[in-house]
C-alpha cells in the first residue's frame, strides 16, 4: 500500500509541474491576400519562479511566411505566483498557399513545451477576364527630380577631394622629411579574462540590483560574459541569443564544469530584461557568483615553452 500511495504522488506531482507552464497561439486572421498583414500572438502562462526560454523569430516562420515586426513583451501577473507573458509577431506572404504554421517552443527549465498549430490560407488576387475593360498601355513619365539619384556624383567628388588632401599631406611630409606616418606607441593589452574581472569587479561596486536597476544591472553583466566569449572563444556572442551560445559553447572540455552556471546566468538576464521579472536578492548575487567562476575556471592555461638543452659541436 506504501508503495502505491508513493507511485500516486510521485506522479501527481509530475502532472501538476507539467501543468506550470502553458503557450498559446492564436492570428487575427487564418485567411489573407497576397501582401497582406495579420498578427500571429503568443501567450505564455508559467509561474514566476520558472526560468522561461522564449521562442523569438525576426525574420521567417517557415519558408514563404515572413515576420516583419515583434511587439514588445507585455507582462500580467495573474496571482498565485503565476504570471503571463504576451507579444505578437506581424506576419506577411507573397506566396499562395495553405501554410501549416509549426508549433512555438518555449523552454522551462528542463522541460520543453509547444503551442497548437495554426494555418494560414493566403490567396492571390483574381483577374476579371469577361468584362472585357482592357486598357492600352499608358505613356513614359519623366521621373520627378529626386537628389538621392546623384548620391553616386557627390560620392565621387567626395572621394576626389580626399585624395587630394591626403596627396598634399604627404607631399609635406616628404619636404619636411618626415614619416608618412606618425609612430603610435603599442599600449599592451590586457588579457581577455582579466578585463573581464575588472569589468564585473566595477557592476559589484556599483550596486546596481539593490538600487532597483535589475534590467541593467543584468544586461552590463551579460555583456560583460558576451564579450569575454567572443575574445576568449572566437565565438560572436554579442550577436547570438542565449540559447544559441548555449548551443555553441556546449561540449568543450574547459566549460563543462560551469556550463550550468553560465545557463542560469543567462536565462535569468533574459527574464530580467525581455519579461520584466524582478530577481530575487539571491538570485542577483548567484548570477554575479556565477560569471566570476564562469571567466576563473575558462582561464586558458599557459603551456611553458621547453628550454632546449645546449650541446657541446
């Protein structure tokens, strides 16, 4: 009887976290004309304390449909520590067809969850062939003046002008017998994990979360991350989303001991800045625990050069 009252909990509880989060999809409109505009909305329900990864699209739906604005995040709080998140995706096609619109993923923790499916019938236009109202062809108009068609004109005497400077400057440095070009100075440059340090040293003096600037406090500390990536990886963080740096940086041998650190580092900035959650005190100074061991353990280890050993001819 133990054992059955145990299986029966076991499996209620897993019900009832399955249940947390829940994404919607709905569109103004399942029918539209060639070049026509419809609002596709999303509509997420999870509980506050859910780290959330939301799907976020700004170019293409699938092949044919195309996305040509994102609204902003609109959050409500729904009670019992439940909250939703709102934001609609301005859709177009210049295709007809039926299109079957694949379901939006959202992430939540380690459960991954879909939305319905939606289609979207795009239509052409239909040509009145029996009226029998044809027109001949009109004539040429003369374009109006337009200054944008002499960009190239003024960029070539732009570019003229230049050289010409640029000639007559070193015509006087040779009289002067001068270098062509001033000698600059080579200002050592700071390793990528020490700027990083000094970087995140300054946002904890600054205090920023306890002065209530969540959304900044987490953004100056993911970029701080993005770039320490991108200098120490070669990976182009500062243009990825956080799943995608995710993706990328996964499986290397020196990340793998804090890959979990960096995750939470940044799907709570994500949370912070697109869904206007407020982190809790905890999970503030986690996130900046969490990037100082992610730059100290991905430190790269200098390998001494072997000294060869001297023989005697």
């Amino acid at each position: 009887m133990k054992v059955k009252t145990i299986i029966f909990f076991t499996l209620l509880s897993h019900s009832l976290w399955a249940q947390q989060t829940v994404i919607k999809a709905s569109v103004d409109s399942a029918q539209i004309r060639i070049g026509e505009q419809t609002r596709l909305r999303l509509e997420i329900a999870s509980n506050k304390d859910c780290l959330l990864q939301l799907p976020f699209i700004t170019d293409t739906l699938m092949r044919g449909v195309e996305v040509l604005e994102v609204s902003k995040l609109d959050t409500i709080d729904l009670g019992n520590n439940r909250m939703q998140i709102r934001y609609d995706y301005l859709i177009t096609s210049f295709d007809s067809a039926l299109y079957m619109l694949p379901p939006f993923k959202v992430i939540a923790g380690v459960d991954t969850f879909y939305s319905n499916q939606l289609a979207l019938k795009v239509s052409t236009l239909q040509v009145d062939t029996e009226s029998g109202n044809f027109y001949d062809i009109k004539d040429i108009w003369k374009p109006a003046f337009v200054l944008a068609d002499y960009a190239a004109v003024f960029w070539i005497i732009l570019v003229v002008c230049i050289l010409i400077l640029v000639i007559m400057y070193l015509i006087s440095r040779k009289k002067k017998k001068l270098p062509w070009l001033p000698a600059l100075k080579d200002e050592p440059q700071l390793p990528p994990h020490v700027r990083a340090l000094q970087a995140l040293d300054n946002i904890k003096s600054e205090k920023l979360w306890q002065q209530g600037k969540d959304k900044e406090y987490h953004s100056r500390l993911t970029d701080v991350i993005r770039n320490y990536i991108d200098e120490r990886f070669g990976i182009n963080a500062m243009e990825m989303t956080s799943g995608q740096i995710l993706q990328m940086i996964q499986g290397r041998s020196e990340v793998d001991p804090v890959f979990q650190r960096l995750k939470q580092l940044l799907l709570l900035a994500d949370l912070a800045k697109f869904a206007k959650y407020h982190p809790l005190p905890d999970e503030n100074e986690l996130s900046l625990m969490n990037a100082y061991m992610f730059v100290n353990n991905t430190v790269p280890v200098q390998i001494p050069e072997e000294k060869e050993e001297e023989t005697d001819s």
